[in-house]
C-alpha cells in the first residue's frame, strides 16, 4: 500500500500525512508523470479496459433542476454562459473548435446542458438534442479523452448528468450508439478509480473531492461489475467527511458554498441507494443531516444573510436542496457552528462571523472578520454588501464590505482576484449567556503584522430581544513579531443597511433613528469610547446585492483615531416601538 493511500487509514500519524502532502502538492490534480511518455497514454489506456456492461440498472431523478432559459439558449445554437449569448461556432458538434466562452466550454465537457434542455423543452426535441450531441462528444473523447476533457472534476459530473438524464442521453433506439454511451460511462468510472488515490486528500477543494467519490459511487450502483467502484468511492467520501467537517458537522473551510456542493452530491448518492431499493450508509445520513443543519443556521425570516459568499448562492436553489434535504429539525435558535455564531431572542436574530477566514483559492471567499447581520422578524435591518463582481473584482470581498471594524482603511486579510491570499490569521469565538441576555464575541488577529493590535468584537443581545449592546476594541496584542501598537492609526465600524432602512439623523450626532417602514422604528446610538481621539457618527452611501442584482442603500460608519491602548467604542441598536 502505498504512502498516499495509507491516508484512508486513521491510525496513520500527522507527519505521514504531512509528508505524502508534500509528495501530492495542493495545486491540483496532474495524471502520472508516465502517461506523457511515448508509448504512457496507450499503456494508459490499455487500464481503461474491462467488462463491457450492457445496460444501466437505474436512472435517479436529477437533484436541481436546470435553467430553461439556459436551455432555450442551447437549443438555439447559442452561448448560453456567455453574456453577450454569441452562436456556438459548430451547432451540430459545439467541441469542433472555436471561440468559446470559458464557462460555456466548461458547461459542455460537464454536460450540465442536459438538465438545461430537459426543463426547455418537449421530451422529443429535448432527446433528439441530446442524442446529437452525445454522439458528437463520443467520436471525439468516447474512449479516451486526454487530461483535460478527462479531468477528474468534468469527468465526475459529466457521468452525474449522464445517469441522471439517461432518459434524454439513452433516448435513441440505435443499440451500437447506446452501447458506446454505456462502454463509455465504464471506462470514464475506470478512470475516476485509477485517479482517486492521487486526489486524497485535498488535490481538489472539499466540494469537487465529494463530487469525484459520489460519482464513481453512484457508477458502482447504476452500473453491472462495479462493485469495486462503488466501495472505493463510498470509502473515499466517508474518509473525506471524517476530515473535511468539524465536531459540530460544519465545513473545517467554513465555506457554505462548499456546504451546499457537498449536500448537493449526497442528494444524489443516496437517490441512487434508493433507485436500487438499498439503504444508505448510516454516515451519509448523518452527514447530510449535518450539513443541513450548518446551512440553516443562515436563514434569516426575511431571507439568507450575507456570509461568506452564501449570498452568491440562489435563493431558489438552497430553499430546493434543503427540502429534499429532508431536515427533520428546525431552524437553530442559537448556537454556534463552524466558526458562525447565532443569537436569538423573540423575533430579533443576529448571526456573527467570529471564525478565521477561508482558505486562499474560492473567489467567494470575503474578508468580513467579526461581521454581523441583523434581522427583526422578516425585516432585515444590519447586513453585508453581499457577492458583487465588476471588472473582475469581487466588490464584495473587502472587510470595509461588510459591516465590521477596518483599520487604517485596510483589508483585515489579503483580498485578491482569485478569493483570499495567504494568511496565518488566528481567531477566537466565545459564547455565554446571562441574567441580561445572551453574549457572543470574537477576536482575531488581521491586523497584528501591520499595526501590532488585534481587534475584539463583543455583543448582548437581550433577552426581550429590543436592544442589542455592542464593543469594538483595538487591543495591543499580546504575542508576536510586533507586537507593541506603533504609529497612527484610524478605525471606521460600519453597519451596511438594508434597502427597506431609512436612516434619519438626529441632533447631538451620536444617535440615529432607523425606520423600518410606518410601524417598526430601531435607534442606534454611540454610548462611549475610551483611548479614542476625533470619534465621529456619519451615514454615507452604499450598495447591497439583492436577488435582482445590487441595490442603492446606507451605512452607519464611526469613524476615529486610536488616542490609547486599549481603544473601545460602545455602541447600541434599541428598538423603539411595539
């Protein structure tokens, strides 16, 4: 047994783990070094034989739909994800050449068309559509595709799609076509079983690694002879479960986009178990139970908060998986999970970021250490900017994007085009609750290479659930390189507003009423500070990402300079009707 695959063992130690990293690398998957030798790829190959199986013993219902505009784009001959909607250069044969769209290359090799097509049309035309073009990528890749149109992500979900719309894909009545597609589903899970002990652990993030193992799974259950298939992927998610989750179930990469990919493909694994008349795995139950539970902490009455990229995630489609979900709980009054802390009392929620931040690599990833939104019933009142991409630019990826403490106008991690950049940051979250209410707070250490503080978040929410009690703190850090606070140093606490808020001054500058349409009223209040110089309450303009796209709002911003160590601004929300 090799290094690599001693991995699936749990008795192995953290410095074997450590050093088969290395010999991995986490820059992605690579096929061995020789298949690119001159007789390597037809040795290959020659691994990709084996039993030819002669029908699919199940078909199980796709989990989310398609797009029927997406759809209605295909069936024109269209780029239907490219924004300017250009012709596919060769109708018949979209993989012939030319210029595509990256995104519309990718939908292709996924074959996640098919569910676009199949929500678009009548089952006739749907069926001849993808028959045509299923031919067209068999001549071209059937048996052999290289590294690219075989990677092992694209090869994943494009089986996925293939058995989930064997009713369009096997619609012909033409046996040597339909026996080509089911040779080709085999050698395609062959491929995956070869390539699975050089993806474990993290060649792939956490979500493509679950869709790989689910995917030769599934091959193992809908196809004849796979039962080696079917034991190595289901061995291969259950070890990736174990590690990829904290104790609470949550994503370690607290990223609830990855949360949702992941349930996504135990949705469609255990269809599988139930299209063959098996039960699932205890572990896969438990599993999605878990991730259910993770992603509901963010539901808000009046919606999904803005957290770490939830909000790039349509709203159509987490309201769908979690109803298949079958989550036989119900939204977590308080409690915390993955790093993400919630507070409730009568119809008032706050949810609080006090993790680290994700891991460099996810584009949605956002740099909102200690953010939180606020929610009053159905109303929501205190929010983050939400996923906003311009230029390239994930506009809502800086700190100053969320409604959270920035210091010297500086991202508290470093933000980039491809999601976050490296950082060793640290954070710490705490819980308690009291007489008065229920308390939560974090403090992490963003800023401490640069300015020598670290900077604490502490909040009260009552129990009556009216008011809302909050501290900020730039503390001197306690350990470190640098570790003494030097130089001047300016702060601003935003709290972004929704779009339903309207902000309204009033005279003395430390206090702001916020109505919240004729019959709801809160008031947010400046109650001190201590170590600051020049400290001011302003309201200027902002945006906020709605379903519809990005939308005018306001922010409360206090704004100061660090006067002493520690620095502490109190602040308040109180709400000021029935």
């Amino acid at each position: 047994m090799s290094e690599l695959e001693a991995l699936f063992d749990a008795s192995c130690d953290e410095r074997r783990i450590r050093r088969a990293l290395r010999r991995t690398g986490r820059r992605g998957w690579a096929m061995p070094w020789w298949v690119r030798l001159p007789a390597g790829e037809r040795i290959y190959l020659l691994k990709l034989n084996g039993r030819h199986p002669l029908r699919l013993m199940g078909s199980p219902d796709p989990v989310l739909p398609g797009d029927p505009r997406r759809g209605a784009d295909w069936l024109a001959g269209r780029q239907a994800w490219d924004p300017a909607r250009r012709p596919l250069p060769h109708r018949r044969d979209p993989w012939g050449g030319g210029d595509l769209e990256p995104a519309t290359a990718e939908a292709l090799q996924r074959f996640s068309w098919l569910g676009d097509i199949a929500q678009a049309t009548r089952s006739e035309e749907a069926q001849a559509h993808a028959t045509g073009w299923t031919a067209a990528w068999l001549k071209r890749f059937g048996r052999w595709g290289g590294a690219q149109a075989w990677h092992p992500l694209r090869t994943a979900e494009r089986l996925a799609n293939w058995f989930s719309h064997a009713s369009l894909v096997l619609s012909s009545s033409d046996l040597v076509y339909r026996s080509a597609v089911i040779d080709s589903m085999a050698r395609q899970a062959r491929h995956l079983h070869h390539q699975l002990p050089r993806l474990m652990p993290e060649a792939l993030p956490g979500e493509d690694l679950a869709m790989v193992a689910v995917a030769l799974a599934m091959a193992g259950l809908l196809l004849p002879y796979g039962e080696s298939w079917r034991k190595a992927g289901l061995d291969a998610l259950n070890h990736h479960l174990f590690r990829s989750r904290d104790q609470t179930g949550a994503p370690l990469s607290r990223r609830p986009k990855e949360a949702f990919a992941t349930l996504r493909h135990l949705l469609m694994l255990e269809r599988c178990f139930r299209e063959r008349g098996e039960d699932c795995p205890r572990w896969l139950a438990e599993a999605r139970q878990h991730l259910a539970r993770f992603l509901l902490g963010f539901r808000l009455e009046g919606g999904w908060a803005h957290i770490q990229g939830l909000g790039g995630i349509p709203v159509q489609a987490l309201e769908a998986l979690l109803a298949q979900a079958r989550v036989d709980i119900v939204v977590p009054q308080r409690g915390e999970s993955g790093g993400f802390l919630r507070l409730k009392a009568r119809r008032t929620v706050v949810l609080f970021d006090g993790g680290p931040p994700p891991p460099p690599g996810f584009p949605e990833a956002t740099a909102g250490l200690l953010a939180f939104e606020m929610a009053d019933g159905p109303r929501r009142l205190i929010v983050n900017m939400g996923p906003l991409v311009a230029d390239g630019e994930h506009l809502g990826a800086p700190t100053a994007a969320h409604s959270t403490l920035v210091v010297g106008d500086r991202n508290a991690c470093p933000v980039t085009a491809e999601g976050l950049g490296a950082a060793s940051l640290q954070s710490w979250l705490w819980q308690g609750e009291t007489a008065a209410g229920y308390l939560g707070g974090a403090r992490h250490d963003g800023y401490r290479s640069r300015f020598g503080l670290d900077v604490e978040r502490r909040l009260l929410l009552a129990r009556d659930g009216r008011l809302l009690v909050g501290e900020d703190a730039l503390l001197a850090a306690e350990t470190g390189r640098r570790g003494h606070p030097r130089g001047e140093v300016t702060f601003a606490i935003r709290f972004h507003l929704h779009p339903d808020v309207e902000p309204i001054p009033t005279q003395g500058g430390n206090r702001v009423m916020l109505r919240l349409g004729a019959d709801r009223a809160w008031s947010f209040s400046l109650e001190g500070v201590e170590g600051v110089d020049d400290i001011a309450l302003a309201i200027e303009d902002s945006l906020f990402v709605a379903s519809q796209g990005p939308v005018p709002t306001r922010q409360l911003v206090i704004t100061g300079k660090r006067a002493g160590t520690p620095t502490r601004c109190r602040w308040q929300l109180q709400r000021s009707d029935g």
